[in-house]
C-alpha cells in the first residue's frame, strides 16, 4: 500500500475511456456461440456504452455462456451507422467492410465453461449504436420468435423539482425492435400510472418521507420488460436531516505514524479535536469478502510513551493491553467526549475486495460487525465507513457487481449495525452523464446510510503530465475547465436530483495541493512537462508545504492555485474554504470533510477556516 496517498489518488479521471463508469445504457442481445443452432440460446451477449467523452466513447460487450456445454469459439457480428466506428480494441480481432464490424475471440479467451462470461472493449467515434447482431451467421437474439423480445428496462429514474409533496421522475427510454408504447410506474410495488413519455410528475406525498420508485415499458405487443433500477427519494420538509453543516469530519490514516510523524496527540496540539464533530479512521482493509485489519501494528500494538501520549500517561506492555491508534483515539474521546470516531474500510488500494464482499452482503456485515466491535476496543468507534472506489465502475480495479451491489451491502450493514451505530459512506464527483455517479444506486442506499462524504477532489492531476493546468477541487466550472461537469457543484447537483437529501451529503476538501512542473503562465489551463515534486509523491504536496514554498496568488472557480518557478501548484487556503463553506450552507448540506488531517499547518488553520465558516 501507498504511504500517504492509498486514498487520494483518484486517477480514475485521466483516461474517460478506463476511469468512466459503466452507463446506464444496456441493450441485451443472445448470441449464437458456436457452429451449431443448438447453442443458439445457450450463451447471450450484452452491449455497454461504458462512457462518451464528446468526440469518442468506449463501447463493450460481454459474452456469458447460458448453457451446459462448454463454447470453444464466438464470432460477433453487427452494423453501425454512418459515422460511428471503431478505432481500437482490446481482447478481441474486430475488423470491418463498410458498417459491418466483426469481433472474434482471442486465442485465449474463446472457450467459456457454462455459466463463465468474458468480455472484450474497444473505443469509437460517433454516436450510433450497435444494430444487426449475428453470430455464425444465425441470428444474435437466440430465441425461437426473433424480433418479437420484449423491450429493455429503462434507466433508473432520477428526481428533481422534490418539494414537500411532490416530485418529478425522468428516466432515459427503453428499446425495443417494434418500438415502445408506453411505461408502468410504480411507487414501492404499486403501478401509480402509465405514461407515453420519460417523465412523470407524482403528486398528493408526505413531507419528509422516503419513498422508492421504479419502471417498466411495454411494447407495441403490450409486452412488459423488466424493471429499472430503484430510485429512493426523500421528500423535503418534516423533521429532516441535521443541514446547516453540523458535520466536520476529518480522515486520520493509520499510516501517517510513520514517514509523516502524524499523531492522534498531533489533533489535540493542533487544537483540531476543538473543532471537529467526526474522525474517520482509514483504512480497514477488505479481502476475502469481510472486513480485515489494515497495520496491525500502527492500530492496536505500536508503544506511546508519556511524551507522544494523548494523556500524558504511557501506554501498557501487559498482555491483552490496547495500545497503538486505537488506545491513543480512546483516549481522545475521553477528553473530547463529543467527537465520533468511525472505522472506514476500501480506499483506492483495497477497494478490489469490495466486489467479493458484494456477493454475500450478509456474511459482509457480519464480518465488519465482528470486528468493529471486537471487545479490545468497541468503545473505540461509533460505526462504519465504506470507501468503495468504485461499485460498479473502475478504480484501481474495474468492479461488475451491478448498479443496486453497493445499495445491497449498505442495507445489510445497517441491518447489522441497527440504529445506535453511524453508517457513512465516502462516493464518487463524477457527474459526467453516465459516470460514476450513474454507475451505482447511491439514491437507493441513501435511506440506509446517516450521510456521504462527497469526494469534490482530484478531479485534475498531473497524471495528465502535459496539462492543462487546472484546479483538482473546482467548486464552480470556468471558462477553459478540461473536462465538464468534474466539479462540486455538479457533483452535489446530481446527487440531489437523484433524491438524495442535501443534510446527507458532506462536501470534501483536500488539505493538499495537486501540481505541475515546466509551466510557463501562471493562469489555468497552461502547458506542462510532468508532475512537480512532492515529499511523498510526484504531483502531491500537503498544504503546511505549499503555503510557504508556493505561495497563492490567484483563485480560480471557488479555489486558489500559485504559480512559481515554472510549477503551477491548486489547493485551497482559509479564505477559499471560508467561500466553500458560505456555499454549502446555502445547499443545506451536512457540513465537510477532509482529506486528511497531517496536511493541515501545526496549528490547524485549515481546520479553524473550518470550524469559523460552519458556525
């Protein structure tokens, strides 16, 4: 594991292509997967747009064997229209005459035993999609009546204008080879109307409640497809959640007790644990699918003497005595009764586990709950954190478990965990349309959860080595920004017109900076060489660095950036988070975290910028 940057280093966003979520857009097709008619319906193949960046995409398909004989071969053929074309592929030979585009397996990937799937990527340009697929020739729907299949589900429905007693529905339209007639929407399991278009207004709801939507179209033959995924949204008014930015939150890393000689004793010189409501304690690591210790040692084993000891009193060498992080932290709590300290899990390093985890939720949160409360410290936490980078989508690793695999196991884990423990879970920015945050139902595991931590950073990086140079925490977009929608505002915009209430969502600030070296202007949007140098890593340095060796001297879209000595460096200050805070209160949100406590100066000025813009 990366010491310092297991968590921030979100380099999902570089390449669209890789780092974009899986879309919402699936048009399920059989495939025929081998010589024989008979193993016509034994194997389907589903298409994904997997993500479009305006002048390209990235498409994908995925070939499951369905049947009880092992595929040896598969040849998929289809057309595109005018204009929309494949320039490169991976894990399959596609070649093409005209609009006819052929994919034929690997040598390595060809045979499928039954229920195996492999899938092959390629990316394009255009718009089009995929339309007369075949396979060996034969038709590629499988069935015995081709062309009469029931239409596609449509897309999870999202809300907006959600008021005390009401609320609007849209959701992107299902297809179907005769066409589409009309759609069933339903409120829980009730049909609440059938509509023509994609949208429905419903009407005569409770303030304050929590409700669950979904759809289903039918076609011209009034066939009915399968459901959408389920959207949960709460309407406004009744009591409500806690808004006003109650929440200031800050990640403490078991790993900063070593390079970084960061401390729980740090949070209270500081005067930090003065000023903050949470403390996430990261990370857990998640393998096997359950929960697992990350740095024993750094946890519950490393000696604090006298002098480094929160209380001044040393740490015990009797057998069975809490030492480490966990002793320092109960020992805060003591002084700081009213700080609430979580164990988060994931991060970017060992989020990979999380797929696993996602096929048993229960076993899952049992794992978790075992050792949350293990009696050697379970007077330590108040709950747990799930930092899933990313469910359905690619982080480090690319996850496949489905759009409702993250919704499942926070359900589970609040079921475990019940009322008296803090489930929280840190979420994608991406706002992109078909990106991470349409990649997963985080509406629907919303009701289980007591906020999201909104990770608004890293959107711009020197993992994009020439530039441009831009802000890695936009509040706002601006003229010139590389990449729309990697802001904020636009993430928390989305998250909201899914239904999510605003007192749920937390806004995120980095206490370091993300920079570039061999500029030669000092606005945004400049041109580099590579990334500047770093303490720990090239591209990333903490802001009680930056502060004196590159001081700011501008602001771009709510954040401040520095130009000197041909690097270009963008992190906030106290006077940009004194404007991020005035902004979230205005959004009802429940307050902010950061990423993470060691970046802050000495004194905890980043964190008192904090605490003065939430009072």
């Amino acid at each position: 594991m990366s010491t310092g940057t297991t968590k921030r280093r979100h380099r999902r966003f570089k390449v669209p292509g890789i780092a974009t979520a899986l879309a919402a857009l699936l048009l399920p097709l059989a495939i025929v997967a081998g010589a024989s008619p008979a193993q016509a319906a034994e194997a389907t193949a589903t298409y994904t747009k997997a993500s479009d960046w305006g002048t390209g995409f990235e498409g994908k398909w995925t070939v499951k064997n369905t049947g009880t004989a092992t595929i040896t071969n598969w040849t998929i053929e289809w057309d595109f229209p005018s204009g929309t074309a494949v320039t490169s592929a991976w894990d399959a030979d596609v070649t093409h005459v005209d609009n006819h585009w052929t994919a034929k397996n690997k040598s390595y990937n060809g045979t499928l035993s039954p229920g195996a799937s492999v899938s092959f990527g390629f990316n394009g340009t255009g718009s089009g999609s995929p339309s007369n697929c075949t396979v060996n020739g034969a038709a590629c729907d499988g069935g015995s009546q081709p062309g009469d299949a029931p239409p596609s589900a449509p897309g999870t429905p999202t809300a907006s204008n959600v008021g005390d007693t009401g609320l609007t529905l849209n959701w992107t339209a299902a297809t179907d080879d005769k066409g589409v007639q009309n759609y069933d929407v339903y409120r829980g399991s009730s049909k609440v109307a059938t509509v023509t278009g994609t949208s429905y207004a419903d009407s005569g709801l409770t303030a304050g409640t929590t409700y669950s939507y979904s759809v289903k179209a039918r076609d011209t033959a009034n066939q009915v497809g399968p459901s959408s995924g389920t959207l949960t949204v709460t309407t406004s008014g009744g009591t409500g959640g806690p808004g006003g930015g109650e929440v200031k939150l800050g990640y403490f890393t078991n790993w900063g007790v070593y390079q970084r000689n960061y401390h729980v004793k740090n949070l209270v010189t500081s005067g930090t644990a003065g000023k903050i409501t949470h403390i996430n304690y990261a990370f857990g690591n998640v393998t096997g699918g359950r929960c697992a210790i990350g740095d024993a040692y750094a946890d519950y084993d490393k000696f604090y003497g006298a002098d480094a000891s929160v209380d001044g009193t040393s740490d015990s060498w009797d057998a069975g005595a809490l030492r480490g992080n966990f002793n320092q932290l109960r020992k805060l709590k003591k002084m700081y009764p009213n700080i609430k300290v979580i164990w988060s899990f994931g991060g970017w390093t060992w989020s990979g586990g999380f797929g696993q985890a996602a096929a048993n939720p229960t076993a899952f949160a049992q794992s978790c709950y075992d050792l949350v409360e293990d009696p050697r410290w379970a007077d330590v936490f108040d709950g747990i954190d799930i930092d899933w980078e990313y469910p359905n989508a690619c982080g480090l690793t690319c996850d496949t478990s489905g759009p409702d695999a993250f919704r499942n196991l926070m359900q589970a884990l609040r079921a475990k965990f019940g009322s008296n423990n803090l489930v929280t879970a840190a979420i994608t920015a991406d706002a992109t349309d078909g990106g991470k945050i349409d990649a997963a139902n985080y509406a629907g595991a919303a009701q289980y959860l007591d906020f999201y931590n909104v990770m608004t950073y890293d959107f711009f990086g020197a993992w994009d080595a020439q530039g441009p140079t831009a802000p890695h925490s936009p509040l706002t977009s601006y003229n010139g920004i590389p990449r729309e929608k990697f802001t904020s505002a636009d993430a928390i915009a989305k998250l909201k017109a899914k239904g999510i209430p605003a007192a749920k969502l937390n806004l995120g600030l980095g206490f370091y900076g993300r920079g570039w070296t061999g500029v030669t202007q000092a606005a945004p949007g400049g041109t580099a060489t590579g990334p500047a140098p770093g303490t720990y890593e090239q591209g990333i340095e903490d802001y009680k660095v930056l502060k004196t060796r590159c001081p700011a001297n501008g602001t771009v879209a709510g954040t401040a950036y520095a130009y000197c000595g041909g690097q270009w460096w963008s992190y906030d200050t106290p006077q940009t988070i004194a404007g991020k805070m005035t902004w979230l209160k205005n959004q009802g949100l429940g307050g902010a975290f950061v990423w993470e406590l060691s970046g802050d100066t000495s004194n905890g000025e980043l964190m008192t910028a904090i605490d003065n813009g939430l009072k």
